[in-house]
C-alpha cells in the first residue's frame, strides 16, 4: 500500500512505520516542521512537513494516497484549547483534506484511545457498544475527533482504533519508570485492586494494519487489547525482577507524586515541553479501573495478540540494553 502516517515521529507511529516498511509497503510521514526525527533517521519513507492548519500543504500530503492513518495526537496539555487543537480540530482538517482531494482513499485509520470511552466501573469490562464518559480533556478531545470521523463515514471508509494502554519500547514514561526502579524507587500507581487491560505495540501496529485491509472493518470501531488484565502494581513488581532489583524498594507515596506531578506540569509550561508526569495521569490510574473487551475485532478482523505480558516486558528491557 501507499501509506501516510501522522504522529510517525511517535512512540506509536514510529513502530508502525517500521512494520510498514518491513511488510514492504512505501511510508510517507507527515510531520510538523520542530518534530524530533531520531527514529525515523536512514528509513526509506518519504517525509512531508505540514502543519494542520496549512490547507494547501494538506491537500498535497493526502492525495494519491491508498491508506491514512492517522496517529498524531497530544496526550498532555497545559488547557483545553491545545487538547482541542492538537486532537480534534487537526483531525478535522485532515480528514476534511482526504474528502475534498483523495475521494479514492482506501482507507481512513483513525487511532484514538480507551480515554475516548472511558473508564470501566468496578467489575465491569466495556465493549464497543458502552456508553462513553471520558474523565480527561484528551479523552473529550479524542472522542470529539471520533465523532467528526464518523461524520464523514459515507465520503471516506473509515476504522477507528482504540488501544488500551500501550507498552513498548521508545515509550518516554517507561523510560522514566524504568529509571527509577533501577534506583530502587517505586512509584505506587494505582491502587492494589485497580486493573487495566494492556497491548504491547508490537500488536497494536499489525492491529492497525490488519484495519487497513479488511473490508469488514469499514464504518467500525474497535478496541485493541490483551485478554488478561494486570494490575500496575504486578506490572512494576515483574518490571523490578528482570532488572534484578530484589532489594526493599523505596515508594513514593501517592501525595508525593501528585505534588511532583504538579511541578512537571510547571516546568512544562516554563519550558513549552510535555509533562512526562501530570495529575490527570495519576487520577485516571487511581481512581478507575480500564478493562475492554476485545472479541469484537477478534471476531470481526480475526485479530489475535501475539506477545505475552513476560515475553514483551523482556523484549522493551533487552531494547534498552542495546
């Protein structure tokens, strides 16, 4: 396929483009003008730079192209304006883009969030057909660009793609976890019954794929998760083990690290960088449980996760160590 990717500088896209270009497909990326390119430095694709707003530079990105998908998004923001900006009205734009000067779009791979749906309620596991009560603005902001998705359904075949929470390598957050277990410092995430439901990028990116070609996902929405579920706490505790971090670990309590968050989201704002910890993160893994069920796409598409919660965690820690 001819694929453009947005957010390709990405955690997400970055691996996407990397799958697009080992099953031999051509990658344009559309990236913003200040984008960090480390990964994406000696590939074989095609870089376009644009901003949203730039409807002529837009127009050009799109057409011709077989498949979008569309990655680019911002998790963190200082108000709800950037959230809007960054979420919601550049989807607008590119898809508005794609409906006016490439009607023959293969494709249209919207990748939005569970935060679009929301959490689960204790003992509940949410499925498509839930009803969607974001807690976050980049959950209002994502489920908001999912409806101006669905507006152009019958123009555009589109698919959109909610991922539970996303592990793998190049992941800036784990990185920062991952630094502070090595110093013997936990952070306490969550509470010891709180579970979520987890996918490794690995499968996300076949996942999304696997959108792009098959028919019976046109007009449809679909989560994308593990069939089990973990606890953040049993996560950083196998995450301690394979860095051979035995020793008593030192944890943060939960009003240390809302204060920290706090201050990053200061300094974020003094220095015009993302918060790599914020208060709406905290909340949303203290207060909620983020179980999906998944058998929509496994029925649909025959989608199947393929890495184990120990095999991926091994494969991010032996990343890091080349």
């Amino acid at each position: 396929m001819k694929a453009l990717v947005t957010g390709s500088s990405g955690f997400i896209g970055s691996h996407l483009v990397d799958f697009l270009l080992k099953e031999g497909h051509e990658v344009h990326c559309l990236i913003r003008p200040e984008s960090d390119l480390k990964w994406l430095k000696g590939l074989d694709i095609r870089l376009l730079k644009c901003r949203y707003s730039d409807k002529t530079s837009l127009a050009q990105a799109v057409r011709n192209m077989e498949v979008i998908f569309h990655l680019a998004a911002r998790i963190e923001a200082p108000n709800w304006d950037a959230y809007y900006m960054a979420n919601t009205l550049s989807t607008k734009h590119l898809i508005e883009a794609c409906a006016k000067n490439n009607p023959q779009l293969k494709r249209f791979v919207f990748v939005s969030s569970i935060a679009a749906s929301g959490p689960s309620r204790r003992g509940e596991i949410k499925d498509e057909s839930s009803q969607c009560f974001p807690v976050s603005p980049y959950g209002r902001s994502k489920l908001m660009a999912e409806e101006i998705v669905k507006d152009f359904a019958e123009r555009i075949p589109i698919v959109i793609m909610r991922p539970a929470n996303v592990l793998g390598a190049r992941q800036k957050e784990l990185i920062l976890i991952l630094n502070l277990l090595k110093k013997h410092i936990m952070p306490m995430i969550g509470s010891k019954k709180s579970k979520t439901s987890i996918c490794f990028v690995e499968d996300l990116v076949k996942a999304l794929t696997l959108a792009a070609v098959q028919e019976k996902a046109v007009g449809n929405t679909y989560f994308i998760a593990d069939r089990s579920v973990y606890s953040w706490r049993h996560m950083l505790k196998f995450i301690a083990r394979e860095l051979g971090v035995y020793p008593a670990v030192v944890r943060i309590p939960y009003p240390v690290l809302y204060a920290i968050a706090l201050l990053s989201e200061g300094l974020a704002s003094i220095f015009k960088a993302q918060a790599l910890l914020t208060r709406n993160s905290l909340e949303a893994t203290r207060k909620y449980e983020w179980i999906y069920c998944t058998e929509k796409i496994r029925n649909e598409l025959g989608f199947e996760t393929m890495i184990s919660f120990e095999n991926g965690i091994r494969n991010i820690l032996n990343s890091y160590k080349r």
